[in-house]
C-alpha cells in the first residue's frame, strides 16, 4: 500500500480530506444549535424554522458556482477557501451574538458547506482510483457521520463543564482551522486543467446526459430519503406508541447510529465489491425495514429496529450515486460534483408531501411518502447495474 506522499497521492494525501469530511459534518449541527437559539434569543416559531432555510438555500445557489470555481482555482483551493468562510461563520456569533449575526453565521455555513460538498468529493478522487472512489467517500460519509453524532454530546457537555454552549463556536472554528493547515501543508495531486472553461451552463448541461441526470435525480431522492426519515421518526413514534417528546427523542439517535455503523461498514464493502451491484441491494434493505414499520403495530423496540434497518440500508446510496456521476464523465468531475450538491436542496421537498399525507391518513402516510422514493431507488440501482453490464 502506497503510505508516502511525494506523488501527492497515497495514505498521507487522504487524511486531511477525510477530516475535512468532519467540518462538512457541521452542518448536522444546525439541529442542536438552531434549539438553543431559539431559547436563548427568544425566537418565534417563523424564525426559527427559518434558520435551516439560511443554511440549505445555498445548495441551491452555490452548487453550480462552487464548481466553476473548482475549475477555476483547483479543487484543493476551493477546499481551503471553503474552510476559510467556515471560520468565519463559527467565530461572528461568538464575537457577537444577536439575531443578525445568527443569521449571517447560518448563511456562512451554508456558502461553506455548499463549496466543500462540491470541492471535497472531487478532491478525493485526485488521491483515489474511479474503483476505490465509492469506499473512501462512504468512508467519507462516517467520518462526516461521526461529527453529527458527536455534537449533541460535545454541547451539552460543553454547557455543563465550561458553563456556556457558545464555546461550541470557536471550539469548531479552531477545528475547521486545524482542518485546512493540514490540507494546506499536504501536497495533492493537482487535477489537470481542463481544455474547456467550465461555465454555469456548461454544468447545466451535463443534466442533458441520462445517466447524469439519473444521478441527479437519485441524490434528491436519497436526501429527500433522509430528511424525511429525520423528521418522521419522533412524530411516528410518539403516535404509534402513545410515548412523550422525551421518550421519542431516542429514534434519531437509534438512527444516526446504525447510518454511521453502515456507512463504516459500507467503506470496507464498496472497497470489494462495486457499487452497481451493492446500490440495488443497499435500496432493497432500506425498503424492506420501512415496509415491515406497517405491520410491526406500537411495539417501540420493532419500530425503532425497522428506522435502524432502514437507515443501514440508505447509509452509503448517497457517496455511491456521487461517486457515479463522477466516474462517469471524469474530464467533467467538478461540474458533475457541483449538480449533485446541488440536488441536496431538493431534501426538503419532501417533507410538506408528508407533513399533509399524515394529516389526511394518519402516521402511515410519512411511511407511504417514503417508501414511494426508496422504490425509485430501487429502480434506479437497477438501472446502474445495467449500465454497469453494458459496460463490461
């Protein structure tokens, strides 16, 4: 195994851009830090739902943007230009703390995550060969994992130790600043130049190829997937079990913690066997836990096993698709990568449909809204594993 770096490749090469995975990782905590806001600053209910807003809008916005400056500035750049706003983002509310520098430093991470989702993924593939890619962002995806895992215990511990939870702030910035002095002074292998200027339209029409535009439509719908589950475990149980907010505050974790469980295990998998043959599988368990939520009645246990099978089952389908689209057009890497950020903010689509089917029909209407998008993943697997033959 190649550990040495004077090629800008190897183990020593990968390090930091899997730790840069654990900064991407901050926008989990939006969750934590949007709760603790909104009691400390006394936000209504309007404005504390738009905090998400502030951070996902960029997704939208920034995707397209962030890889033409990929092509522009390099992968590696971009990647320290993001962690650079990141800093910044930790440290305004910190120095301040207001409404408006709550906001402004929601709308940073966003602009930061939204470049380092687009930049880091391409970064990898600079340090990977196209059969490893897979495994080292599902590898990606835990270390990422682990930091979404890890915050609600660090604040709270922080609050109770130290005595205040904004400490989290500069806490994550000396992180984020760790993170890019250690890309910084770690050679990469630079990516060559492209011959063609990488336009906001020239991304755009990468959509006019099917399979790119498949994997498009499969990281919308495996987010949709996600955010939706996300949302719909405590509410499932809390109707289906008759239990309190407190008491059903144990789904997430249940659920976070087998996806950071699967996406290790998914690292080690993807490292032996393609992506063509473990998406279509890894769709089909996911299915199969969210069907079984249907007939498994109140008992908590059998729920909350079926939202762990689920979430075991989607934990690597996003790093898969990505990796994908990526391979797929290899001279048009940054472009691809900023499409599929930018189908991130397609996540929360989802969640009216299902808000308004469980209103009409009661609980199992989140478990109908579901199970419609794993179906087209499932498809869709299938569809990869075609191609994949074709290929062969």
């Amino acid at each position: 195994m190649n550990t040495g770096n004077k090629t800008g490749t190897g183990v020593l090469a990968l390090m930091p851009i899997l730790f840069g995975f654990f900064v991407m990782g901050f926008a989990d905590i939006i969750g934590v830090f949007k709760n603790r806001v909104t009691e400390d600053l006394g936000l209504s209910g309007v404005e504390a739902d738009f905090l998400p807003m502030m951070l996902f809008v960029w997704f939208f916005l920034m995707s397209i943007p962030a890889g033409v400056m990929t092509s522009r500035i390099g992968r590696k750049n971009t990647v320290l230009v993001s962690l650079f706003i990141s800093v910044v983002a930790m440290i305004l509310p910190f120095a301040v703390y207001n409404k408006v520098s709550v906001y402004a430093s929601f709308a940073l991470l966003g602009i930061g995550n939204t470049i380092i989702q687009a930049a880091l993924p391409a970064l990898m593939r600079n340090v990977t060969s196209a059969e490893q890619l897979a495994s080292r962002l599902s590898m990606g995806q835990f270390v990422k994992a682990v930091c979404g895992a890890l915050t609600p215990v660090l604040a709270t511990q922080v609050a109770i130790r130290l005595g205040n939870w904004k400490l989290m702030f500069p806490i994550y910035a000396g992180i984020t600043l760790l993170s890019a002095v250690w890309l910084l002074m770690t050679p990469v292998r630079r990516e060559e130049p492209s011959a063609q200027t990488t336009t906001f339209g020239g991304c755009l029409a990468l959509l006019g190829n099917p399979f790119i535009l498949a994997m498009f439509s499969g990281i919308f719908f495996v987010v949709g997937v996600d955010v939706g589950f996300n949302c719909a475990i405590m509410p499932y149980l809390k109707a289906t079990c008759g239990i309190g907010t407190d008491a059903a505050s144990i789904g997430p974790t249940v659920y976070f913690v087998s996806k950071t469980i699967g996406a290790f295990l998914g690292a080690i998998i993807l490292a032996k066997f393609s992506p063509a043959k473990c998406f279509p599988l890894s769709a089909s368990l996911a299915f199969a836990g969210t069907v079984a939520l249907l007939f498994v009645g109140g008992s908590q246990l059998l729920i909350l096993s079926c939202f762990a099978v689920a979430s075991f089952g989607i934990a690597n389908i996003f790093g898969m698709v990505f990796g994908q689209a990526m391979n797929r057009v290899p001279e048009k890497t940054n472009e691809a990568a900023g499409l599929m950020v930018m189908a991130i903010a397609g996540g929360g689509v989802l969640i009216p449909l299902m808000g308004a089917l469980e209103a009409k029909i009661g609980p199992s209407g989140l478990v109908y809204v579901l199970l419609g998008c794993l179906a087209y993943l499932i498809g869709l697997g299938v569809f990869v594993a075609k191609q994949a033959q074709r290929k062969v």
